[in-house]
C-alpha cells in the first residue's frame, strides 16, 4: 500500500473532514481544496472546505466555490466544523501559523489526525501523515497524483479537474517555470481526457478585467515601477492612499510582479502593497542563481519557493524601499547572471 492508499484510507475511516488552506488564497490553495472536496464527496464522505478569508473575485467561477467556509465572514460556524472534525487536511502550507491567527488556534487544539500535502519547503513535524515534495510545480499536482496512485482515477472528471488545471497553471505561471515537470503534463492530459476545457480555465482566469484592476496596474506600471538596472531589480510600491484612490479590490495587483519581471534583463521583480497596517511584498525572480525565498525569511518574516516567495514589514513604506535597496546588491549583485 502506498501513501496515498493510506490517506484515502483514512478519509473513507473518517465522518467529517475539514479542509485548510494558507490565509490570502490564490489559485493553487483554492484549486487543491475544491478539488479534494469534490473527490471526497465522490467517496461518500462529508468534508467542509475552511479558510481565514476568501478567494480572490477573479476566482468566483469555480465550481463550489461558494462552499468554502471563511472565518473573516463565518467564525462560528468554522468553530462547530473544527470541534466535529475527525481528520484535517493541511493543503499549500508547510506550517500552522500560515493559516491565520484564529484557524492556527483551532488546528494545533484539535486532537483529531492531520494529513498535510505541500510543495514547500521546510515543513514542519506536526501531522499525522506528510506528503511534501518541493520537487512538484504545486500541491494540485500532489492532489492528482493522490486520486491518481490510490486507484481512483475513475473518479476523476471536469468537476474535480478543473480546479486541479487551475492550481497546476497558476502556480506555474502558465507553465513556464522551472518546477514544470513532464509528470505534470502527463496529468494535464489525463485532466483533458476527464474533461476539463482547458481554454475556459484560461478565458475565465484572464478575461475577467475590470476597470479598476487596469486602472491601478496601469497606474503602477507607469508611475510607481523603478528599476535597478545595475542588479536587474525591479520595484513597485503602492501606499495604503493609493489601494484607496484606484479602489483596490482583493487580486487587483496579484500579476504585477510577474509583468515586472517580464522586462528585458530583470533577474527580480517585488510588490511593496501597503494595506492593513504593514507592507505586504511579493518577490519573484528567475533563474536558481537568484532565489528570492532566503531573502524573504531572513529580512521580512517570509519565505516560499527558489523563485517566487512572500514577506512583510512593519516599517514604513519609504524606510521598507530604504531597506531593500540596502540588500539588493548582497542577493542580486551586479556580477550575477540569468540562468
């Protein structure tokens, strides 16, 4: 038997699972815990997806999504789900304190077992059964290969699959970085096979602009963007007054950093956001010679993978940019290059 036999064992042993995820949740966290709800649902056993605070509106089109529980909105009833919990899945997190204050609280006092899937690194002890591989482009690849390799791929169809697809090409950035594996598109042709449409995931994850989102990208783009050509660096910050001059709305910024790096020569890209009392960043780079996750842990509370991590600061925005600047030439010295 295998691991995951073993975790589709315990989930047909179990009565009422529930579902974590890390708090702000993008397409992979979402992906994976809409497609396990669905693929426990098909094996007769109740589940209940519980997040800090929801999706992003650009996401509103999954299937289900409307199910997941957030504590922002529904803290009673995330309390009565926990205490009637008898297994806890652990999805896109390598540990409790990245699910939000109030839901790490209820996880670590939870008695029941814990099975953590991730693709992170560094996980932490504290689960029953552990599932981390960092070779993987995203934990909705580990959530394939779990329905995949326990014998259960006739289980597999569009409503399991597409937020599998969703997860695999958000955290790949359309397929385009390092961690995509020929494994991985060996499962988005079994996904194609179980039905998916692959062009809608991408028309509805892409086409779905409004105003304000081109608004404050453009804003940002053409007034806020500074690059540091001698190391390849690009920056852009936007103040707590600004989210509120262009009406930010949760996701408007999330490809920024991604569009920084696209220019001509940038081995880094980073969001500086100022919202909600501290600076949330967001690094991204290319190449393994220019890991941004060691620069995010050991300067700004963060961390993530090689080339695309998260952070924050209680500085404030001018004395955070002063800060960065300062590291920029130890992390991306002029002397290193793109691979």
């Amino acid at each position: 038997m295998n691991i995951y036999e073993d975790i589709v064992k315990e989930i047909k042993a179990a009565k009422s699972i529930v579902i974590t995820s890390h708090k702000s949740p993008d397409g992979d966290s979402i992906g994976s815990s809409l497609a396990l709800h669905h693929f426990i649902k098909r094996l007769g056993v109740d589940s209940a997806i519980c997040h800090a605070d929801p999706a992003p509106e650009y996401l509103n089109w999954l299937e289900g999504i409307s199910e997941i529980v957030t504590y922002a909105t529904n803290p009673e009833h995330i309390n009565d789900i926990f205490l009637k919990a008898d297994l806890i899945f652990c999805l896109d997190y390598n540990g409790t304190d990245r699910v939000g204050a109030e839901i790490q609280v209820l996880l670590e006092q939870a008695s029941c077992k814990k099975i953590l899937i991730d693709h992170h690194l560094n996980p932490q002890d504290f689960a029953f059964i552990t599932v981390s591989d960092t070779e993987v482009c995203s934990t909705a690849q580990l959530i394939a290969e779990l329905i995949i390799q326990s014998g259960n791929i006739e289980l597999l169809d569009k409503k399991i699959g597409t937020p599998l697809y969703l997860g695999i090409l958000t955290d790949t950035g359309s397929f385009r970085f390092p961690s995509v594996q020929a494994r991985t598109h060996e499962i988005l042709g079994k996904l194609l096979q179980a039905g998916v449409k692959h062009h809608l995931v991408h028309e509805n994850l892409n086409d779905t602009n409004t105003a304000g989102r081109l608004r404050i990208q453009g804003f940002a783009m053409s007034q806020k963007l500074e690059i540091l050509e001698e190391y390849g660096v690009a920056i852009i910050s936007l103040t707590e007054d600004e989210h509120l001059k262009y009406n930010y709305q949760k996701g408007d910024t999330d490809g920024l950093p991604n569009t920084a790096l696209s220019i001509k020569g940038m081995k880094a890209a980073m969001l500086f956001s100022e919202r909600e009392g501290y600076i949330r960043i967001s690094f991204r780079s290319k190449g393994k010679e220019n890991p941004v996750n060691l620069l995010a842990s050991e300067h700004f509370e963060g961390g993530g993978h090689a080339n695309a991590a998260g952070g924050k600061s209680m500085l404030t925005m001018d004395e955070t940019l002063t800060k960065i600047k300062s590291l920029i030439p130890q992390y991306f010295g002029a002397n290193k290059i793109l691979v």
